[in-house]
C-alpha cells in the first residue's frame, strides 16, 4: 500500500516537474508531441549534431538595463586560419552589420569561428577575433584575417548605447564552446533578443539523412529577433493569439533580424552552400517571418567535411576535392528548412519573459495556449 501511494506521488511530482517545465519555457516542442517536417533529428536535435562543431555562450545580465551576449559557433577543433572550411553567404534582407561578407563572397571560405552579438558590439566582436586569431602559435606570421561576425539590435530590453560586450566576453564564448546539448533562449547572444513580439533567443535543431542519401547531418543555429505573423507546424498561432506585425498598427514592430547559421559534414563547394543558404530563408518564412524592411537576415552556411578544408599555405598550386553534385543537394535542401523552421520555434519555446532597459518587457510565448491551439489543429502527434 505505501509502494503503491509512493509511486502515485512520484508520478503527480514528476507530471508537476514537467509542466512548471514546460510552462517556464523549458520544454523543447518535440518532447511535447510538436514534430515538424519529416526527416530525424541527430542525437541533440542540435547545430552540434554536426561531427567537430562547438557552441559557446556568454550571456550579460547586469543590473536594470544590461541583456546581452555573444555565441560563438565553431566549425572544428583545429586551426581554422590554416584549415580554412567552405562556405557561402546569402542576404535575405540587408538591413544589418554582418562583417566579413566580401571576403566569403569572393574567396569561398571562412577562416575564423563564427560569433553572434548585438549590432554596436560587431566591432568589438570583429577585434576580438583578430587577437583570438594572432595569439595562435601557427599564425604568427599572419598579417590579415577576415572575422565573421553577425549581429541583431538587442536594443529594447538592452542599454545597447553602453556596448557592454567587451573582447574578453568574446574570448569567453570561444573558450566555453563545448559539444553535445546547446543551450537556448535567453543566452548568449540571444539574450535580449524578441521574436514574433515575445520573447525570442538562441535556438538550434538538426537533420540526419539516411544513408540512401549520403547519410549527412546538417544542423542549424539561429538568433532570433524578427517579426511577422507566427505560425508553428502550420499553425497560425500570431493570428489566433492576436498578436502580429501590424495588428491595429501599434504596439507591435515587425522590424528586427534573424542571424542563420547552417553546418554540414556533406562535401559541399561554396557555390552549392549559397543554395543551402537560400534553403535557410524558406525554413524562417514557414514560422511566418516577413523579412521586413528593417531586418537584418543573413544566412550563413559552411561544410566541415574533413577533406574538402582548404589549408591556408600549400606547396600544390591546386588542391583536389570530392564534392556532391547538383543533384545529390535536394535532401539537403528540405534538411536545412526544417531545421532552421525548427531551430526557430525552439528559440521561442525556450525563452523566459525578461524585463530590461527602460522597463521594457518581453513576455514569453504563452505555452498552454500555444499547446491548446496545436491540439485543436491536430498538430500535436
């Protein structure tokens, strides 16, 4: 009898665990029957899902008016000066501060880890980068690099005018990349971040191809900061929870930026990774993304496959690689839309209401009215 009472009260305590869980943003959709699109997630449902890539978080919370960060995403555990990766960049909407742009473009790789901060801290970030890379033994004789850094304007809950992002936070984020589980919501440099007009962040997913497709991983990390009309699994959530770019034309701004960044371990030149970024832009509108017109949203997409690196010195004036064709990329087309669809939606779900600068407030997606509103469309599984 007391077995039995035990167990009963085990099961109310863990049922009350999971929905004080869910209910404070902690519950990843998936874990509550949300599935989107059709392809299996990798092992963390995670950018890190990809072999050799690491994410690191600094997250800034100080006082009344500081709610800021940096995320550093790294694409593998070498030198990335001297083992530079593939990789392409493409512009959804220009209205931000991505630096490093025309060195990708032109050359077709990227040669340091790629970090997310608020938009007056890319300079900072951009500085720290360069010592990061000078400081390293191989690169003493290095006299130019090209830092890749992206941004969104934290600037409603941050003191964004104080640019309290400092190079040693950037070092940090660096140095606190780790594999495995990728923290999200109010990290890093999600930290002030708003999406959809709640509560946005750092969110991340991933796509494993079956070996009759090549068996590939593609993970996704976003910082979300945009606006539009939301929609999860299909579902028009904006629209029934009232709450929208546009609605009676107040309250609610549309503007703002969603910062993408695609991993793969396929073997894919720069030209075919410029298509995988375009893919990245369909998986923002399936949440309902409008791309407005002061929305910084950039996509960057780089391969970590192994062989295809492209050493910064080499004795060869050529260098061979084996890459996929054109037609092999369509698997990793729908990979990269549903995990940036769902890298999104997990941004959301993990966020916490925060108040910040000014009194501003950013409440959290109202999760027990979203989990009624996917029951009644039949998009819980």
């Amino acid at each position: 009898m007391l077995t039995s009472s035990f167990r009963i009260i085990s099961i109310i305590l863990l049922f009350s665990l999971w929905w004080v869980s869910s209910a404070s943003g902690q519950q990843r959709p998936r874990a509550l029957g949300i599935q989107i699109g059709v392809l299996p997630t990798g092992e963390h449902n995670a950018i890190t899902d990809v072999k050799g890539v690491r994410v690191g978080h600094t997250t800034l919370i100080k006082d009344d008016n500081v709610r800021t960060g940096v995320t550093a995403i790294i694409p593998h555990q070498g030198n990335i000066f001297q083992s530079k990766v593939p990789a392409a960049m493409y512009i959804g909407n220009g209205f931000g501060k991505l630096i490093g742009y025309s060195q990708v473009e032109e050359l077709g790789n990227i040669e340091t880890p790629i970090i997310l901060t608020n938009t007056l801290s890319v300079w900072t970030a951009a500085n720290a980068l360069i010592t990061y890379t000078l400081d390293q033994e191989e690169n003493q004789n290095v006299r130019s690099v090209n830092a890749v850094v992206g941004e969104t304007n934290d600037g409603r809950l941050n003191d964004i005018r104080g640019r309290h992002v400092t190079e040693s936070d950037v070092i940090q984020a660096i140095n606190n990349a780790t594999e495995g589980a990728v923290e999200e919501g109010n990290v890093g440099a999600g930290t002030g971040t708003i999406a959809f007009s709640y509560k946005g962040g750092i969110g991340t997913s991933s796509r494993v191809l079956p070996e009759s497709l090549g068996g590939y991983t593609v993970g996704v990390l976003v910082q979300a900061n945009f606006g539009g009309v939301l929609e999860i699994n299909g579902v028009p959530v904006g629209q029934e929870l009232e709450q929208f770019a546009f609605r009676r034309q107040i309250m609610e701004q549309s503007d703002g930026s969603c910062m993408m960044v695609v991993m793969t371990d396929a073997p894919i030149d720069a030209r075919n990774l410029k298509r995988v970024a375009k893919r990245a832009m369909m998986g923002l509108a399936k949440t309902g993304g409008i791309a407005s017109n002061g929305s910084g949203d950039y996509v960057i997409a780089v391969s970590t496959a192994e062989q295809i690196r492209i050493p910064y010195q080499s004795e060869n004036s050529s260098y061979e690689g084996r890459y996929l064709r054109n037609s092999a990329m369509s698997p990793l087309f729908l990979a990269t839309i549903e995990a940036t669809e769902e890298a999104i939606i997990n941004a959301l779900f993990a966020a916490e209401t925060m108040q910040g600068h000014n009194k501003s407030e950013a409440k959290a997606l109202p999760l027990k009215q979203v989990l009624r509103l996917m029951k009644k469309h039949k998009a819980i599984k």
